[in-house]
C-alpha cells in the first residue's frame, strides 16, 4: 500500500504502525477483564521479548519490485 501511494505522487514521511492482539491470546493467566485498564493489557515478562523488533532503515531508502 505504501508502493502504491508513492507511485500515485503522495510523499510518506512518516508511518505509524500499531499492533494489537486480543486478550484471549495474550498469554495472560486467570481472568484478564478483571485486571485491564483502558483495554490495554498488563506487562508480561514472558511476551516481552517475543515482541521485540529490530528494524533497519538504510541511509537512503530504496524500493524496487521484480
């Protein structure tokens, strides 16, 4: 989608990316409704790592699709 709105002349200069998962496949034991504020989920160490990203933006951004 990114390709498709560079390629109709709008410039991206920033994105904002959000995940979300649903409470029931958090990992999170006993009745997680009880301990939720503002729908968000409490901190879970053992997920913690898991949902680490590690992304590399190159100096001048390139695309190219084959």
């Amino acid at each position: 989608p990114i390709f498709a709105l560079e390629q109709a002349g709008y410039k991206v200069d920033k994105l904002i990316i959000t995940t979300l998962q649903a409470v029931s496949g958090a990992g999170y034991p006993g009745v997680p409704s009880l301990d939720m504020v503002d729908n968000i989920v409490p901190y879970i160490l053992e997920d913690a790592q898991k949902a680490e990203i590690f992304l590399y933006v190159p100096r001048t951004p390139s695309l190219s699709i084959n």
